[in-house]
C-alpha cells in the first residue's frame, strides 16, 4: 500500500505550505510509514516502477502555496519534469502513472455563473501556470502518450484521491497537458464534486467507492506490444453489488465519447438557491404592495376616516 496525505491527516482543508504541521507530518512519515526513497529531507515525494510501469508519487500539500502559485514548490516541480523526460526516452518505462492529493482539472469559467462557488483551497486558478508548465513538459518530451497506433506509445495518467469518483479522457485538460485524469473517492466516505468538468460521469453521494487501474498488454502489434491502462470506478450499493460508474480504455479511446460534465448541483447550493428565490419573490410583493398602495391612495385621495366623527346629515 503506498500512502501518502492530504488535509483530512495534516491541518485541514486550508492546509498550505504555512501550517504549523507541516514539519510534524513529514516527521511523522518517515518514522511510521513504509515508502520508497523519498528525494530530499522535505517533502514526501518519491517514485516506483512496477514492470513497465513508472510510478510518480507527488506531494501537493508540503508546498502548496497560493501566493506562490504552486503545488508542489520549485525543486519538486523540477523533479517531476525530470522525471518525465527521463520516462520518455527510458525503453524499460512503457507507461507512467503519476499520483496527487489535488484535483487538476478546473475552469473557473464553467461555474462563473454558480450562485454558490466551489472554495477549496486547490480550486485556484493561480495554480494554472504551474499546471501548464507540468504539461509543456510532458508534451515537448517526446513521449508518445497521445497516439496509441503510433510507434512507441506510452500511455500517461493522473490518479488523483479525493471525494468523489470522476474522469476525463483529455478534453478538458488541453491546456494543461491534454492526458487523462483519474478522480477515485473515499472508501469510507461520501463527499462533493471538486473540479472540473470531466468528459465522463462523477459520483460522490455513497461511501465505499473505489477506482482500479488494470495494465494489460495489447498483442495486436508483436512486433511492438503496447501497454494499456484500462480504467474503471465503482462503489459498492446497500445490497452489497458493485455499481460501476465508467471504465475507460487508453488504448481505444475513439470508443469513448467526449462529454463535458460539470460538477452537480449540491444539497448545499439547492438550499441557497431556494432561499435566494423565495427572498426575491418575497422582496417583489412587498415592493409590489407598497408602490400599488401609494398609486391608488395617489390616484383616488383616500382618505382614514375616524369612526367616532360626526356623521354628515343627509336629507
């Protein structure tokens, strides 16, 4: 099992390069927790391979920082383009996984109009940069990740950690690196929709979810076998049968449509946007009410009459 942290095991969810734990969790780490060689004395980022396989394991919460607009700080980012690189050119290395804490795919422009706006703290588009310059990197490495009947392919994927189960097949990463993204939710906990959109459905209303990568290796070509990520989601229902939310194929990725799915509306955002309705409407009858009075009291000179005033004779 290869573990590595985020806030609900740090500070919370504001947790940045600032927080007062930062020390004591990576202390921590290295004393309780069984992980291959971490690069430096700060920071808990480190790499595997398994088979074909290349296994870049991030830190985003050591370094996260807003005002410095960066996940993973100066030298770590420089490792993971390394990395890359190395991978691309390395003929032992046939596909890379690289694993996050923060979600990477988000367009502010989508939810502009959201009357409650996500507030996570790795929901910041001064992260942007960052990101592109991760994917400048994997795009001007080489690597073939993109064609799978082209030569050498290696396929390239994210797996993110988080509350909910999501994917996206590149499209709404084309800024950023144009390569899949993997969200898998909590095993023990339901949560909200981060991010986003994704080309393919998101789910966060069950505990017990779960994601599973399998690598398979395509013998089309014996010549040049390939190796495919197949990706899959789930989550377990109450009569203990597994519901399977997507699977996706990096090898066939023409069976996959593309979607562009934004985040579902919360229970929280359902309830403001319900008291901000029935507070308008409210505020438009009391207006309503009181300009009509002063029309018509305007209009026709009403007048109070006091019941104890003598009443005019009438003959």
């Amino acid at each position: 099992m290869m573990y590595t942290y985020n806030e609900k095991d740090y500070c919370g969810k504001t947790s940045d390069s600032t927080a007062k734990g930062k020390s004591a969790v990576n202390e921590a780490y290295r004393k309780m927790f069984p992980s291959y060689n971490l690069e430096v004395t700060e920071g808990l980022y480190q790499s595997f391979k398994v088979g074909g396989v290349l296994f870049i394991v991030t830190d985003s919460r050591t370094f996260l920082s807003i005002p410095n607009k960066t996940f993973f700080g100066e030298t770590q980012k420089t490792w993971i383009k390394n990395m890359i690189t190395t991978a691309a050119t390395d003929a032992t290395i046939r596909g890379v996984i690289v694993t996050s804490t923060q979600v990477w795919n988000y367009n502010a422009t989508a939810y502009i109009e959201d009357m409650v706006q996500q507030d996570y703290i790795s929901i910041n588009e001064a992260f942007n940069a960052e990101k592109k310059e991760i994917g400048d990197a994997l795009i001007n490495s080489g690597m073939n990740y993109l064609n799978p009947t082209g030569t050498n392919y290696k396929p390239f994927m994210m797996t993110i950690g988080e509350q909910m189960l999501a994917f996206d097949n590149g499209l709404n990463n084309q800024e950023t690196g144009k390569f899949p993204v993997l969200v898998c939710g909590g095993v023990e906990e339901s949560g909200s929709c981060k991010g986003g959109p994704y080309s393919s459905a998101y789910f966060s209303q069950s505990t017990q979810q779960y994601c599973n990568v399998t690598v398979i290796t395509n013998f089309t070509d014996p010549i040049n076998p390939k190796l495919c990520f197949i990706s899959q989601a789930g989550y377990v229902k109450d009569d203990n049968t597994d519901e399977m939310t997507f699977v996706y194929n990096s090898c066939y990725p023409e069976q996959f449509k593309d979607f562009n799915r934004k985040c579902p509306i919360g229970a929280y955002e359902k309830l403001v946007n319900f008291a901000l309705t029935l507070g308008i409407n409210i505020l438009l009858f009391v207006v309503f009410f009181i300009l009509l009075y002063k029309l018509s009291t305007k209009a026709f000179n009403f007048n109070t009459l006091d019941p104890n005033a003598e009443k005019p004779h009438v003959e």
